[in-house]
C-alpha cells in the first residue's frame, strides 16, 4: 500500500519537473532566440548621424518683398520652424499618433503590450505600437518592412534619438517629412495643398484633418472620398477631446464644420516659368542639383511681377506678331542695378527648364550689334563724333562687298545720319578704322562673351555676322552699358540666396560695376541712338518718354530685333522662327511694337524724366555736315551742321570740300573754251570718284571736261551746224561709256 503511494508520489513529481522543464527549455529557446535576433539586428544596425539627415525639402523662391513665388525639388515639402505650427495643430498629431510623447523615451511599453497582444491573438502582425520617434526613425534609416528584425532595429534607433535630440527637435523632423497625400511631403506643403494657406494660418479643423492623413493618405484625401475624410477627421477631433487637448464645447464646434478643403488640390504650376527656369539653372549650375533640388534653399530674385505679366502677355498674343508659330523673346532689366525684371523665353511655356530663347538660343544680332562694335568704339579710340562724316558709297574689301539694306548710297553722311537709317557701309567703314581687335575688346567690355576668337575677325562683325551669335539677355546687359552712363552691370536675377538656417551664401544687392566707357561716349550714344527712334528706322517704338534704340535685321529676315531704352527701363525684344525661316519683316516693325507695348505698360505709373544731362567734356559746335571740318569759305548753309562732341575733338581745320567749280550750263562738265553758258557753283571735291547713282554725285566735281561745245558750234543748242547729230550722238556714247565704268566699279 505505502509501495503505492510512492509510486503515485513519484509519478506527481516526475509530471511536475517535465512541465518545469519544458517551460524553462521553452524559455530557454525563446531567450536564445530573441539573443539571437537582437544581435543580428544590431550587427546590421544604420548608423544613427542626426548631421547627415536628408531632409529632402524643396528650395523657395521669393520676390524682392520677401513673397513666396513658387517652389523648385523632387519633393513638394517646405520645412518649417516647430515653433510656426500653432499648438492646437501640434496636439491634434499627438493625440492621433502618439499622446505620451512627451514622457516616453521613444518607446511607448504600454503601447507595445497592446500590439503585442493584438499580434499574437492574430497569429501575425496586424498593429504596430510605433512612437512619433520610431515613425522618424523608420523614414530616415529604415525601411517599411514588418518584421521583428526591423522592429528591434527601430527600438534601439529610436532610444539613441531620443539621446541626441529633444522632443520638440523630433516632432519637428516627424511634421516636415511626413506624406499627406496629393504630392504634399511635410506640413507646410500640405497646408498649401488643401488649404492654401501657410501652416501658421491653420485653427483646430484644418489640424485635426491633417493629423488624420498620414495613416492612408490617399483614403483619407477629400479629393478621393469627401465623407471618409471627414469622418477621420473627426475620430482626430474625438481623440483630442478624449486626452483633454480640445474641451468639450471646442469639439462640438469643429465636429459640425465642413472640412473647409480647396475644391482642388492647390496647381503646381510655378508663375514665371522662363524667369523662374532660368534662375534653377543659374542655382544648378554654382550650387548643384542635391543643393537645390533637396536642400531647402531660399532664393530672392529682382522679378518684377508687373512687368514680367505684361511681357509674357503682349509675347503670347497673336495679334503682335506677323504668324502664330512664330516665336520670340523679351528681356527687361534695371541698367543702374543690373537686375532683370522681367524675361520670357517664349510665346508658351509647356514644361520645366524647356528651351529659353532669353537666355539659351544664339541668333545673329544683325544692325543691333552696330553700336556695340562699330560706333561707340569709332567715339571712344578714334575721337569721332555724331558729326563725324563717312562717304556710303559702293565699296569692296577683299572681294566683300557689302552693301545696304534698302540698296541706296547716301554719299557723304555724318554718324548720326548713318545710325538713325542704319546704313551698313558706314558701320563696315567705322569697324575698319577701329580694327576688329580693339571693337572686339570693347564688346568684351559690355559683357559680349560669345564672340568666337578664331571665327569673329572680319569687318562682317559690324553688320552683326558673327560665328555664334547673342542671346537676348547678352544683347540686354550690354545696351544697359549705354543706358547706365557707360557702367556695366552683369544681368542678374538672383538677389540673395540663404540655407534653410538662413545662412547666406551669396549676395548680390550691392553689384559689381565695370567701367565699359566714357561717360561721354555713352552719352553720345545714347543722344544719337534717340535720333533712330525720332527720325529713323526706330520710329514705331516711340512713347511718351525719351527712347534710345536700335532696331536689328540679318539676312533674308531671318532674326528681327529691337534693342531700346528709357532712363529707367532696358529692353530687347527678338522675333524669329527656331527653324531659321525668313520672316520677311524687320526689327522696326514687328519687335519695335511689341517693345512698345510693354515699356508703356510697364511705365504708365511712372513719371517722366529725361536721360542724364550731359557728363563733364561734353561740347557743342557747328562744323560742315560734307567733310565733318569747321565751316570754310564755300560752306553752304544747308551744309551747316550743329552737334555734340567731345571736349578736344572739335576739328581745327577748316573746310576743304567746297570748291567754287565753274561748269557748262548744258552738259554739267567742267568747261571748255567753247562752252557759251557757264556757271560757277558751289562742289564738293574729292580725290576719287564715284558712280552716279550715289545720291550726292551730282554735288561732286565733274570728272571730264564738256564734250558738246568746241570749234563751230551753235550757241543756242550746241549742234554742229553742219550735222547736228553727231554731237547727240556723242552725247549718247558719252553716257554708255559712264554706265559701262560704274558697272565695273560696282
């Protein structure tokens, strides 16, 4: 019996020690296990670097006033300062994600027992317990993967972040990185985006509905389902007053409020879109694509929002321009700053950093180049003036010869006469004198930094052929030089740009200025270039105001340009096609238009004013309009011209051009002893010839002596009594033997 009892006692306890045993084996393994895990997971664990986070965030573009223009990144995200997110919104994200933020360590225990449980009961993994911290971790170092692995890797993560940052530092990074859905990356994009509004604009409605996204962003968006997304928001609005963050009377409130969203997600769309291309290439280019795409920079630029609105208007409308696939370009700029106003690359803008004809394309400046090339270098080395004179007649050099545009030759003609009818033999003639080495130092001068040096050597450089070419805001930076007093002042668009910590990296208020010219020699620029505008080819770009200008057209018409200016305001406008077609019009007529139409616009507010008065060693004198010399004896007074020249460069000299000539009355050649009828007059002599249809060869010395009058001669009609018509006819071979020479001439 007792042999039994021992027997059963025995059994008991063997029972108990193998349910013992299995439960501390159990424990054993599972321990193991868990070992096991954490090591490897802290064998592969990231290195935790606060310094290097990328926070990815777009850069911002601001105007001159500090008003956000647009924003440039690969992500739509705007970050912002912890203490700009009212507080209401702050606690509408904690009592949604993580209501014990503030006295965990990063690792909420009490949430992770309840997932805990939910997770077993489950048989997998169905809730997280996850911690403002650990979302923070789990964006920045880990991946998106369920699995212990990556949760052990995340708990320790997120207990070594809770040791370098402070809470509001975390809940700062968690606000600007999280996804809202709608392409919105952080809170201020997101306030954007549904609200249009900046994040320190947002009450307890707006901050319950974006505390409510981040969980399914594209279930929750308004845009997709609006009765889901206002039901989220107001489990949030619950959650709030469940935690004491919002009382009773404020819940009752905001529950019964509409979501408040925009009928659209707010465009992405940025305004300016040439100016604002050509700024991201300008920032590309020194800072780089990380920098500006994902650095969060804040960039300022001298936009003018008037002006660059009426430029991109008058450019697209078709009824300025002679077709509707022609293109175009415009440049704006302020000459005494450097900054540019405005600038538009195109008729249409259909995607980003697309070809700017502003700032990329080069196109022959055709008669625009003139001043920069021929005459203001002709005033500024060689000492002449707008009175200067300059014989437009038929020339060749080397086997070129050029010739002008409306196929006429003015004889002699003073600088200005040549600058206002843009005369091209007189420009080819001005660039000769100078020599193409000295113009080209000049034009380097005036920021034209295109010029080939192996190509750009020839006279062909003064009608505007060059190898290359100019783009628009080249051909503006230089003519700026004129406007600004002989200053150059390198475009710029770029004011200041800051890193997010508003660090500042670069500062242009305060532009460097290069002496191009005399004051002088752009004064006189400037003064003859009005002539073109009032007298010449520059006449349809007349305004209420002075104007300076000058109008541009190569060959064929293929590129038209006009390049002008008022005291306050550069511009150039260029009209072409990207396929080189001819236009068959010139820079006086459709580019002087539309530059019309935008300075008038763009000056409408603003009073009048005239250039600057004239510089120190300017002066003014009457000289003889044939031969640019002090009046001589014979001058005529419709030879008497009055301008402006520079102090030391009044000729001494006086005229030698005019000669008395006496002539016969009938045939206009220089008199025989036969001739009956003579008359003394007034011509200019010169030591070369030139053909007759030169528009002054009839006020040239005759070169031959009359033919029509010798021995037995009538008086009354100069025939030979004996056969009056042999001298008509000597009359005749006399004019086919002058037709025959100027053919060979020309």
């Amino acid at each position: 019996m007792s042999d039994n009892k021992d027997d059963n006692n025995k059994r008991k306890l063997n029972v108990f020690r193998l349910i013992l045993l299995i439960t501390l084996l159990a424990a054993l393994t599972f321990g193991g296990v868990a070992i096991g895990m954490v090591v490897a997971s802290v064998k592969d664990l990231p290195d935790l670097s606060v310094e290097a986070i990328d926070y990815n965030a777009s850069t911002l573009i601001f105007d001159q006033n500090e008003k956000l223009i647009t924003k440039i990144g690969t992500q739509n995200r705007v970050l912002v300062d912890l203490q700009e997110v009212p507080e209401i919104v702050r606690k509408a994200f904690l009592a949604t994600e993580d209501v014990r933020f503030y006295q965990h360590c990063g690792i909420d225990f009490r949430g992770i027992a309840r997932a805990a449980w939910q997770n077993i009961t489950s048989g997998s993994i169905q809730e997280g317990a996850s911690t403002i911290t650990q979302q923070v971790i789990r964006d920045l170092y880990l991946t998106q993967d369920r699995n212990f692995k990556r949760k052990i890797q995340e708990i320790i993560l997120a207990i070594q972040l809770e040791r370098k940052l402070s809470k509001d530092e975390i809940l700062e990074l968690y606000l600007n990185r999280i996804y809202f859905g709608e392409g919105a990356y952080g809170i201020q994009a997101a306030a954007e985006t549904y609200f249009g509004k900046d994040i320190n604009e947002l009450g307890l409605k707006e901050g319950a509905f974006l505390a409510g996204l981040p969980q399914a962003p594209s279930a929750y968006s308004p845009y997709q389902n609006k009765d889901l997304a206002l039901k989220r928001r107001n489990i949030v609005l619950g959650n709030m007053l469940k935690y004491n963050f919002i009382n009773k009377n404020d819940y009752d409130e905001a529950v019964n409020k509409n979501l408040g969203t925009l009928d659209s997600p707010a465009s992405e769309q940025y305004p300016y879109p040439y100016y604002i291309d050509y700024v991201t290439e300008q920032l590309v280019e020194k800072y780089g694509e990380e920098q500006v795409f994902k650095g969060g920079l804040r960039v300022y630029i001298a936009v003018d929002h008037k002006i660059q609105t009426i430029a991109e208007e008058v450019l697209a409308n078709d009824q300025n321009l002679p077709t509707k696939d022609i293109q175009g370009a415009v440049v704006i700029l302020d000459p005494h700053t450097g900054y540019i106003k405005a600038l538009v690359g195109g008729r249409e803008h259909t995607q980003k950093r697309q070809l700017n004809r502003a700032t990329q394309i080069y196109r022959q400046p055709g008669s625009t180049f003139k001043p920069i090339i021929a005459y203001a270098p002709a005033i500024e080395f060689k000492g002449m003036g707008p009175a200067s004179v300059i014989d437009d007649i038929p020339i060749n050099i080397e086997g070129w010869s050029p010739n002008n545009s409306d196929g006429s030759y003015r004889g002699l003609i003073t600088m200005r006469t040549a600058l206002t009818n843009s005369v091209n033999i007189a420009a080819v003639k001005l660039l000769q004198q100078v020599t193409a080495p000295e113009a080209k130092k000049f034009a380097r001068k005036l920021g034209i930094t295109s010029l080939d040096p192996k190509h750009d050597v020839g006279l062909s450089m003064a009608l505007g052929g060059l190898y290359k070419g100019v783009t628009p805001l080249e051909l503006a930076g230089a003519y700026g030089a004129f406007a600004n007093q002989g200053i150059y002042i390198k475009p710029t668009a770029i004011i200041r740009v800051e890193k997010f910590d508003k660090t500042v990296l670069e500062d242009t208020s305060h532009p460097k200025q290069q002496i191009a010219m005399k004051p002088t020699t752009a004064y006189l620029m400037t003064d003859m270039m009005q002539s073109v505008i009032n007298y010449g080819t520059g006449k349809k770009a007349r305004l209420d105001r002075p104007v300076a200008g000058k109008t541009g057209t190569t060959d064929k018409n293929i590129d038209t340009w006009f390049a002008g200016y008022t005291p306050e305001l550069v511009g150039i406008v260029w009209v072409g096609y990207d396929t080189n077609k001819q236009t068959y019009h010139y820079g006086g007529d459709y580019p002087a238009i539309i530059w019309r139409k935008i300075m008038s616009k763009a000056l409408e507010d603003v009073p009048r004013k005239d250039f600057p008065s004239k510089p120190n060693g300017i002066t003014t004198a009457t000289v003889d309009s044939k031969s640019g010399l002090l009046p001589g004896p014979n001058t005529p007074p419709d030879h008497l011209v009055t301008d402006k020249f520079v102090t030391g460069t009044v000729p001494n000299k006086h005229d030698n051009t005019h000669v008395l000539v006496e002539v016969c009355a009938t045939s206009g050649k220089l008199v025989n002893n036969y001739c009956p009828d003579r008359i003394t007059k007034i011509m200019l002599k010169l030591p070369y010839t030139v053909p007759y249809y030169v528009k002054d060869y009839e006020q040239r010395v005759p070169t031959s002596i009359c033919n029509l009058h010798g021995p037995g001669t009538s008086s009354e009609n100069g025939y030979n009594q004996n056969n009056g018509k042999l001298h008509n006819l000597d009359k005749l071979q006399d004019l086919f033997d002058k037709i025959k020479k100027n053919k060979k001439e020309d």
